[in-house]
C-alpha cells in the first residue's frame, strides 16, 4: 500500500500570517523575536532594501550632475582630496538633506509592487487588519527617522567642515574673513566693540570694552589694535583704561597688555554654512550664547536646529501617506503611484524650503516655521489614511 507522500510547498508571507498566528505554543515564545509575525519580517526587510537601494540610485545622479556642476575644480584639486575630503563627506549630508523623498520612494515603490501582486489583498483576507499591516512600516520609519537624525545632529557636521573646506579651496570661498563695526555682549554690562576685524591677520582695530553697572558707566578701555591670540586670549596694543567712580575718573596708559574675553572670532565672522559644521548640542549652545550678546544674524542657525528634528517627524508623515495611497492596486500600474509619490515628496522638501523664509524674514519663529510643513502633510495623511482604511 501506497504511503502519501508529504510536499513542502513555499507560501508567500500573506498566505502563512493566519497560520503563524495560529501556531501551537512553543519555547521560542520566550524571545521577543517570534512575536515579529513573517509578514511584518517581510516588509521591514524589503521596505528597508528598497530604502538602501533608492539612495544608492539617487547616489549615482548626484555624484554625475555634481562633478558636471564643479568640473573645473574636479579636474584642478588633487583626486585623493576630491574622493576623500569631498565627495565621501558629500554623499552623507545629501542622505540627511533628501531623506524624506528616499522614504517615501521605497513606501510608494514596495507598496505598490506589493499591491499589484494582490499581496496585500491576501493579507487583508486572511484577518490582517490594515492599523495592523501599518506596524512594520510605522517601525521601520523609526528606523529611517532615528538613523536620520544621528546623522544629521552628530555625524555629519564634523564631515561638513572637511566638505566645505575644500568647496572654499577649489570651487568658490564662501568663507567671511572680516568685518565691520563689530558690537557684541561679552558677558552681562560688559560691551565690546571694534571697528574692524580681519582674520587673515587676526587683528582688530578701534577696539573699545565698556563695563556699566545698570546704564552708570564704570570703567573703558580703549585700543588702537586687538590681536587674537588663542581660545579667549587677545593682546591690546597701545591701550587706555579709564575707571569712573562718581565724579572722579583715573586713567592709565600701556603699550601691550594680555586680557581674557570670552568671545572668539566665529562669534562675528559668521560664513555662509557655518551652522552645517555644528553637532546639535554645539548649535544650541551656540544660539543660546549668541542671543545673550545681542547678535541678530542667528536665523540660519536656529532654523537649522529646528529643521534636524522636524524632518525625523516627515519619516513617520510621508510613510503614512505613501502607505496610504499605493496600497490599492490601480489601473495605471505602479509608475502611476511612483510619479505621485515624487510630485508630493518633492513638493514637501519645497514647501520647508519656502516656509524656512518666513523664519528669515521675521514672520515667525524658526521652530513654527519648520513645522509648518509637517502640520498640513499630517492632516493630508490623516485624510489619506482614513480613507485607505476603509
């Protein structure tokens, strides 16, 4: 008599998820890794990989037309230099600045190759529920986020600074040497000033230091020149110091004197980019430290620190949406939901660029601002959602 013959067939992670939630009890349950049904192993993996390889193609386009935009220094600067001081630290900041659109690629892309394979019909016929089918991708936006936002708030900034410098060498010096009528606070009732400032040569000019008690001035120095020695070290050349006690004022003359200031140069010779070349924790004490002394020009830096942690939230935002709208298998096929992911990526990373002017410009704060962007994309993906769900 003839004994069956058991076959082994492989079932799609869709057609095994009830028979996984249905599985006898074991001792793997003890290790939180079996409560991760297939299916959700399945789409964190291929979510993620789609992820990867998205940045990996989008590498290749911005490596090609950036050589093609700086051709002339590519061809002038050493190629160990253009490799390893540019191009290596340049591929990292493009990964933190365009996030939000390789997120949102890999959702459309996956999910609608999912879909149009009726994966995710499956899935919803065999008892997944679509909050549920929304975990794995929810989890592997977190992923995406948390990975962002170290880059952008500890790694890249250091790779910034080796980036911009050879930009400043070979492509064009953004870098600000010098300045004019330089005031600033140095610590509470203590005023600095100089008329000019050149950092080539470190040297300030008409320099003046004020100390007041209240509006009552106590005491003056004053300086023909001001060299910047160190951290917080400067050297006065042919100065005078007057102190003032009521009506009577007593006056001394030097030709050197070495005085400790808590200021630097970078508090005043501020570069386009310079709040790129900051770790998170430097730009906070930095926009803290500046606005104690008065200096006005810190826009750039604050909206920088808010925009590193409004674009974790466009992770979780543009996942939602892209979730949302590709999973429904459509005529058009998934050319039609990769064209309308773009359109809506891109028109994200242009709207935080617009509102980031309203910032500049003094309509409102920096952090409003960055967040502007997120609150109307939260309510279309809300919308979105909503509607998918049903």
């Amino acid at each position: 008599m003839e004994q069956p013959v058991e076959t082994q067939n492989d079932v799609s992670p869709a057609e095994s998820a009830q028979s996984v939630d249905s599985a006898p009890s074991t001792p793997l349950k003890r290790y939180p890794w079996y409560y991760v049904k297939r299916f959700d192993r399945y789409i964190i993996k291929h979510f993620l990989g789609t992820f990867f390889f998205a940045i990996l193609l989008l590498f290749a386009i911005v490596v090609m037309f950036d050589i093609n935009e700086k051709l002339d220094a590519v061809l002038t600067a050493p190629w160990k230099a253009t490799v390893f001081q540019y191009f290596m630290n340049f591929l990292p900041f493009v990964l933190s600045q365009f996030s939000p659109l390789f997120t949102f690629i890999a959702v459309i892309f996956f999910t609608s190759r999912l879909a149009d394979r009726s994966e995710i019909i499956a899935m919803l016929s065999n008892g997944i529920s679509f909050y549920r089918l929304t975990v794995p991708y929810l989890f592997s936006a977190a992923v995406i986020a948390l990975g962002s936002y170290l880059l952008a708030a500890y790694i890249i900034p250091p790779a910034n600074i080796e980036r911009i410098a050879y930009t400043n060498k070979w492509v064009k010096n953004k870098e600000v040497i010098y300045g004019d009528n330089i005031q600033l606070q140095v610590k509470p009732g203590v005023m600095a000033y100089m008329s000019r400032y050149d950092n080539t040569t470190r040297s300030g000019f008409r320099f003046s230091l004020e100390e007041f008690d209240g509006t009552t001035l106590k005491s003056r120095l004053t300086a023909e020149t001001i060299k910047y020695d160190s951290v917080g070290l400067w050297t006065v050349r042919q100065y005078t110091i007057r102190n003032f006690n009521g009506l009577k004022e007593t006056m001394r003359s030097g030709a050197v004197m070495d005085t400790l200031l808590n200021i630097d140069p970078r508090d005043f010779l501020i570069s386009k980019n310079d709040e790129q070349t900051m770790t998170s924790p430097e730009l906070k004490e930095y926009i803290n430290k500046q606005k104690a002394r008065g200096v006005a020009n810190i826009k750039n830096f604050e909206i920088e620190y808010e925009r590193r942690i409004a674009m974790t939230a466009a992770a979780f935002i543009l996942t939602i949406i892209g979730l949302s709208l590709s999973s429904r298998k459509v005529r058009g096929g998934i050319g039609l939901n990769i064209g309308l992911g773009l359109l809506l990526s891109f028109s994200y990373i242009l709207f935080m660029t617009v509102t980031s002017t309203f910032a500049v410009s003094g309509y409102t704060s920096p952090r409003v601002a960055m967040w502007i962007p997120n609150f109307v994309y939260i309510i279309i993906a809300a919308v979105l959602y909503y509607r998918a769900s049903r």
